[in-house]
C-alpha cells in the first residue's frame, strides 16, 4: 500500500509532485510566480465567500417562510414578550385551527379545486393544439398570430378586465345571461386560450414541438393518421414532461391569482380572494368573539397561520413532483 501511494507522487524521471513544481518555479518570472500564488490564494478563499453568498441568499429566501412557521405555531401573547424571536414559548395549534375556521378553509378548498383543475386542464389542452399549430402548420397569417401571442405575454391582465367584465355580464348581448358569480367566467376563457398566462403556456408547447423530429409526423402520415390523431396518439405522449410544465404552472397561477377571480366573483370562493380579505374575515369571527382586545402585533399570528394553510397544498405538490418540473422546463426551452 505504502508502495503505491509512493508510485502516484512519482509524476516522472524520478521526481515528485513537490520537486517538480519547485524546479519548474525556479525557472518562471516573479510576475508568473506572484501570479500562481493569487491563483493559490483565491481558490482556497473562494469556497468560503461562495458559501457565504449561498447562506446569505438561502436566508433572504427562506426567511418569510421560517417566520411564518414560527407565528403560525405560537400563542398571540407570544407575539408581545420581547424574549420571544424564532421558538415560540406557547406552541399551540389553536391559532391554525382558528383560522381554518375563520376562512371556511375546507369549503373554500374545494371550491378552488374545481376551477383550479378544472381550468388548468382545459388550459393545458387548448394551449397544446395552438402551440401544436404554430410549430407544425403554415398557414397565412402565422406571424402575425404569433406575434399577438407574444403581446398576451407582455400585456397585463389588467387592461382587458374591463371588457371580459362587460362581456360576462352581458353574454351574448343578453343581460339575463351574466356569467358573473358563475365558474363558466373562469373556464370559457381557459377553453379559448386566453386563460391566465395562456400566452406564455402557448409559447412553451411551440417550443417544445419545434424540437420533436418531423419523421414522427411523417410516418404517422404514411400509416393513415390525420394531423389531429397525429397528435393525440403520436405528439401527445412524446410530450408527456411538457404537458406536466404547463399544468403545474397553470396551477400555481390560478391558485394565486386573486385579481381575474375578484373581477369576476363578489364573494371569497377561492383562497387567494379567502386570503385577500383574511382581515376581514378575522374581524367578523376570531377577534369579534374576543372583543377587539387583541392588538395589532398579536393579529399576525392569526394571518401568518392564515398564509401558511393557503399555500400548504402548493408545497405538497411541488415537494412530489419536483423531479418532474425540473426536467419539464429543461426540455421545454425555457432555459439555454
């Protein structure tokens, strides 16, 4: 063994790691030793600054999440002792309990799933035939569609709330058929394309579809299949990882959007709005039955608590089904 470790010191004409690099100093200029020796110098300094960063970007990151885990768990008089920073003194779940009631959670819950789901699936599949379209077809006026896709990413929801309102309300030009307070609000748009960040979705399955060999298509065609069975039984499963992208960021998005959701319902039906107006909701329950005593340091706990439960749901499933988004948006050309 000893022989060995002799043997891999050795790099050749008898000499060591340790002699051949002083022979070979020996022979260089003091600007190209002082320059070897920075370079020494910074690769060992280097890995402590690169943890630091890391740790300090880590922190920033993590931060609103540990603090809100720490006053979800605490008793609001915690919230008073100035003794009190990270560990709660009083750990309790009567705060969460609280809160749940206080936003009818499991209700709310399921009301936010059925337009969720609902509409992330719809989503998904009209944005796959248009972003299926635009890889594969030519037709007259592509570029100009396209382009009006792109202006979906860049325009704000907030300039056409207006018009989708007045359109609801008045389906069809006929005030008795308001689609306000009414899912249909949510799914029709999804259906069409012109769902939350459809534009965007869109130009991910262009992408991806763009990348997938035209012999697929081809000998699909030979075999007999027209260009929508093409897709369903030939695209479709080649683009598995893709679909999975798109519906995890449809979800994510209509489970925080809470601006198209209040546009279109006057009531806390999903648990952005149940969020958006958790205040309220405090007041009118928890805080009521206490009289108005509690201050507002001790009210944190209750919309911290609140917080932690709304996005609970979006944890679990992104902590199941991260290996597949990962993998989903390195395939579909969003990173180089």
């Amino acid at each position: 063994m000893a022989e060995a470790v002799k043997e891999e010191k050795i790099i050749g004409n008898g000499l060591s790691k340790k002699q051949a690099k002083k022979i070979r100093m020996a022979t260089m200029s003091k600007k190209e030793i002082a320059y070897l020796r920075r370079k020494a110098l910074i690769e060992k300094v280097w890995p402590f600054f690169r943890f630091l960063i890391l740790f300090g970007l880590c922190f920033v990151i993590l931060y609103p999440l540990i603090y809100m885990i720490s006053c979800a768990f605490r008793d609001p008089s915690d919230m008073m002792d100035p003794t009190v920073m990270w560990i709660p003194r009083n750990l309790t779940l009567k705060v969460i309990k609280e809160t749940a009631h206080a936003m009818n959670f499991w209700e709310t819950l399921k009301t936010t799933l059925f337009l969720n789901i609902g509409c992330s699936l719809v989503q998904v599949c009209s944005c796959a035939l248009a972003g299926y379209g635009f890889a594969r077809f030519k037709f007259r006026g592509k570029g100009l569609l396209f382009a009006i896709v792109v202006m979906m990413i860049l325009v704000p929801s907030q300039v056409i709330a207006i018009p989708q309102y007045q359109q609801f309300r008045n389906f069809l030009g006929n005030p008795d058929w308001s689609l306000i307070n009414n899912p249909l609000s949510m799914y029709l748009p999804a259906l069409t394309g012109n769902g939350i960040r459809s534009g965007l979705m869109i130009f991910i399955f262009r992408q991806f579809f763009k990348g997938l060999p035209k012999e697929l298509e081809d000998a699909a065609y030979l075999d007999g299949c027209g260009p929508l069975r093409t897709f369903v039984q030939i695209m479709i499963p080649n683009a598995l990882s893709s679909f999975l992208t798109v519906f995890l960021f449809s979800v994510v998005w209509y489970w925080n959007d809470y601006y198209v959701s209040s546009t279109f319902f006057t009531s806390n039906t999903t648990i952005a709005l149940m969020l958006k107006n958790l205040g309220t909701q405090l007041n009118n329950t928890i805080l009521k039955d206490m009289g108005g005593a509690a201050g507002f340091r001790e009210q944190i706990v209750w919309m911290e608590a609140g917080c932690l439960i709304s996005i609970l749901p979006i944890l679990i499933m992104y902590a199941f089904l991260q290996k597949y988004f990962t993998e989903g948006i390195e395939r579909s050309g969003l990173v180089g």
